[in-house]
C-alpha cells in the first residue's frame, strides 16, 4: 500500500488512543479493540489498506509474525481513517500510516511475539485520568508502585488539550486575583479614613459621655457594634448583586481571551514539507490540539464559604479600622477631649 511495508501496533483499548480521542483518527465502521476482547484475533486497519486489500469489517486476513513463518487468522473488527498522506512515514515504525494496523494483545501472542523473552513485553503504556488536576499524584503513585520497573521507561503526562482549552481561564484567572488584591488594598484604606474621620468627629461626643461616668471600653464597643451592623448589611446588599455582575464581567474577560487563543489556533500553519520549522520560529510540537477549542463560556456561582470568608475580611477591616482611631482618641481623658474640640 505505501513505503515502508506493515506494522502490527498491539493496544489493550484502541477508543484511548490519543489520535482517537482527539478526533485526528476516525473510526469508519466496526468497532475499537478493547479489553473485553484482547484474547481475540482482532485487527483494526486503515481505510486505504483495507481499500487496496478490498477488506470488510468481518473478513478474515492471514497475518505472518516478525518471522516470516508464523502466520494466524485474524478479523477485521474496524476500519479506521488517518488523515495523513501516504507518504508520510510513521516516526515510530518508519512506515506509510496507511500500513498501519492495531492488533489486539491476543492476536499479537498468536504471531509469537515476546517468544524466548518471557512472553509479550510492553513498549508503552497510556493511561487515561478523570482529572487533568491529578496528574502529579498518579505519576508519584506510579513512581512508588513500579519502583524499578519503570527503568528504561519515561514517564509523563500530556496535558496539552486540557491546556489548550483551559488557557483563557488561566488568564482571566491572574487578572481576576491581581484585580481583587488592588480593589480589597484601595477599598481597606478607604475604608480607614472614612472611619478615622467618623470617629474623630465624635471627639466631643466621647468626652461628654466620659465626663458622666461612661467606661472607655463600652463606647469602644458600642462604636464596634454600629461598624459591624453597617457592614453586615452592605455585606448582605452585595451578596445579592454579586452573582449576577461577576458573571458579566467573567463572561467579558473569558470573551476577550478565547477569541485571542483561538485566533491564535487558527492562524497556525503546519512547517512546510521537508522543515522543521523552527527556521521560521514554528515548531511541529506546537500544532494546536483537534477538538480542544478553547473555552469560551463562564458560570460563576458564589460559594457560600467564599461569600462567609470575604465577609468575615471586611467586616475585620472595619472593626480594626475602627479600634485603631478610637483607641487614639480614648486614651486622652474628658478635659482634654473637650478643651481640644473638634
């Protein structure tokens, strides 16, 4: 069919194969190779091979091992489409992708592979997680686990869909904290002086009530009660807008940034035919991902621990902002405060 000759690539799962799940292979008609049949003679196999080959899902094929003697009957459980040409040989096996075909692990022992070395010996393993987040903690656990086993083996992790699509959150992500810390630092010092203000405009108020007989200690509470009270109603106040402006605003940031990514895919150009590209500052590694666009819709939904946490922030700023100038103001005594005046 191509240059190259043919490679019998075994696979437990052919559905998990990363060409499959990102959309780049196509499964035509039949079904993948999975678990439940590994110790069936199967084979899934290029649209163009079984095309040259006039191959069906079902038909039976003689298949002939590395030793060119031992042969086995194998069906055809799937046909599948590659998209690249067929000149363009397979970096791994050096072989036309249109000759390439997936054997199950079953069908592999049939042809005598491993024989003399202990059986069937893996090259590769691909493992498939629920959560891109668990990444780190499935390569330590496999680390502990297989201990030396894994000498000779690379053991990584491709997030490079899951990057590709979650790009535009990271970005609004560090914009969103950088403008919380400059909104939180420029309304904890507004804060302070509209409360210094208040409190020193009752300079004369605390003197007379410590002139009757009034402890410190009681005005300092009772100015902390009425700061409190305020700010557990605006708290609340907010609580009911909130929801609904950070999801415009989210919804504004993630626009402006998932139109920036995916222009940025689209106006990706493959290296021309015999290049690297990184002449031309590209690199192959840098093709985007199929299937992964980037993410483009929001939803926000306040937790109510969070809700509790920034309350409990601005409610402590309030008080402290509080203490501090009435601290100040208490420490003279009622003479002074009244001679003083405002």
């Amino acid at each position: 069919m191509g240059p190259g000759g043919t490679a019998g690539i075994s696979v437990l799962d052919s559905s998990l194969l990363a060409d499959f799940r990102s959309g780049s292979f196509k499964l035509l008609s039949g079904q993948h190779l999975t678990t439940a049949g590994k110790k069936a003679n199967n084979i899934l196999v290029e649209e163009r091979f079984a095309r040259e080959n006039g191959l069906k899902v079902g038909d039976e094929v003689e298949v002939t091992g590395n030793d060119e003697q031992t042969t086995a009957d194998f069906t055809v459980a799937g046909i599948y489409r590659d998209p690249a040409r067929t000149d363009e040989l397979d970096r791994d096996h050096g072989i036309s992708p249109a000759n390439r075909v997936y054997v199950t692990l079953g069908g592999m022992a049939a042809l005598g592979s491993g024989s003399g070395q202990g059986g069937t010996q893996v090259s590769e393993a691909a493992f498939l997680l629920d959560d891109a987040g668990a990444q780190d903690a499935f390569k330590d656990g496999a680390r502990r686990l297989a201990g030396s086993q894994l000498d000779g083996f690379t053991l990584d992790a491709n997030d490079k869909a899951v990057r590709q699509m979650t790009g535009p959150l990271q970005s609004i992500s560090s914009t969103a904290t950088l403008a919380m810390w400059l909104i939180g630092v420029a309304g904890a010092v507004v804060l302070a002086l509209l409360v210094n203000l208040a409190v020193k405009q009752r300079r004369r108020e605390y003197g007379v009530l410590l002139s009757l007989g009034e402890k410190k200690w009681k005005l300092i509470t009772q100015q902390a009660l009425e700061i409190a009270a305020v700010a557990a109603l605006a708290i609340g106040v907010s609580s009911l807008f909130a929801p609904n402006l950070t999801q415009s605003a989210g919804q504004r940031l993630l626009d402006r940034e998932a139109a920036t990514a995916q222009e940025k895919i689209d106006s990706w150009e493959p290296p021309a035919p015999g290049s690297t590209g990184l002449d031309q500052g590209r690199s192959p590694d840098d093709q985007p991902v199929d299937n992964a666009d980037p993410i483009d819709r929001i939803t926000v939904e306040p937790d109510p621990a969070d809700l509790a946490a920034v309350g409990g922030i601005g409610l402590g700023m309030a008080l402290l902002a509080t203490a501090v100038p009435a601290a100040a103001v208490l420490r003279l005594n009622p003479r002074t405060i009244l001679t003083k005046g405002t």
